[in-house]
C-alpha cells in the first residue's frame, strides 16, 4: 500500500507506505530487504516495535555497477565520436539533428552514465543520480574536510 501526502508545515511531498503486520514480519524475517527497500527507508512510527529486527539498507540492489576497463572505454570513445558530428551539424546549420546528437546521445545516452559510475551509491549513499542529475555537486564535494572545490570522479 503506497500512499502520498504533504506535510501542512514545510509543504513538502512525502512517500510513505502503510504495512499489514503479516507483510513486515515476513520482511522482517526475510534474508534480504526488497529491492524497494533496499533503496533506503524511514521507519516513521511503529508503536507495537515490530521493525526493530529489520536490516539497513545496503544501497546495493539498485545501484550502478561500475563497468570494466573495456565498457568505459567504450563509453568514453562513443562521447567523443559525436563531438564532430555536432561540429559538423552547426556549421551545415543543421540544428535539429546536432540538438538531439547534443541533448540525448551526448548527455543521456554516455555522459550520464558516466556520472552515474563515479557519483553512484559507493561514494554518497544514493542509488541513483536524481532526475536532471540532481545531487551531482553534493557528490563531488569532498567526503571529509578538504577544499570546497567541487572534484570530478576517477574512473576505477
């Protein structure tokens, strides 16, 4: 049961899933948390204390898999061979196909996976990078101390 609501002081919207009794021991006895779970939750209330045997999560069900040498150089070569194609499509003043070579293939199709291996769940927590790639500059600061400078990850 998934539910929806807003909290009347801050006006935010809140996700929050009410559980039957059977369901959550089930989980609780479980030897993994669900995938959803998995995720990260919050237990909100729970008055009779039966999430007390329930795991942390892990962030590991949903999370990029980093790749292997050869998957991101692959992913590197195939951003870099657009770059003429765009070149070429502005000075033809072919602006609609250098717009989606730019917007989908260029940013959706290889940068953000490449975004996606260096700022995934192993380094903040999150499984996946937010819609528009929302939590990338949280990401790249430093994780303790350190300069404030926002820092690019390293393939590895």
């Amino acid at each position: 049961m998934r539910s929806r609501g807003m909290s009347p002081s801050t006006g935010l919207k809140i996700d929050f899933t009410l559980w039957p009794v059977a369901m959550l021991t089930a989980i609780v006895a479980a030897p993994a948390l669900p995938d959803e779970l998995d995720a990260g939750y919050r237990v909100l209330l729970d008055r009779d204390g039966l999430t007390a045997g329930l795991r942390p999560p892990t962030y590991a069900a949903c999370g990029p898999v980093r790749p292997d040498e050869a998957a991101f150089q692959t992913a590197v070569n195939n951003f870099f061979t657009d770059v003429p194609y765009v070149a070429k499509c502005l000075l033809r003043g072919d602006l609609l196909p250098m717009k989606w070579a730019l917007d989908h293939d260029m940013k959706h199709v290889y940068l953000r996976p490449m975004l996606e291996w260096g700022f995934g769940a192993p380094r903040t927590g999150r499984s996946r990078l937010g819609r528009s790639a929302r939590g990338c500059d949280a990401a790249s600061r430093p994780i303790s101390g350190g300069s404030s400078r926002p820092r690019m990850p390293v393939a590895g």
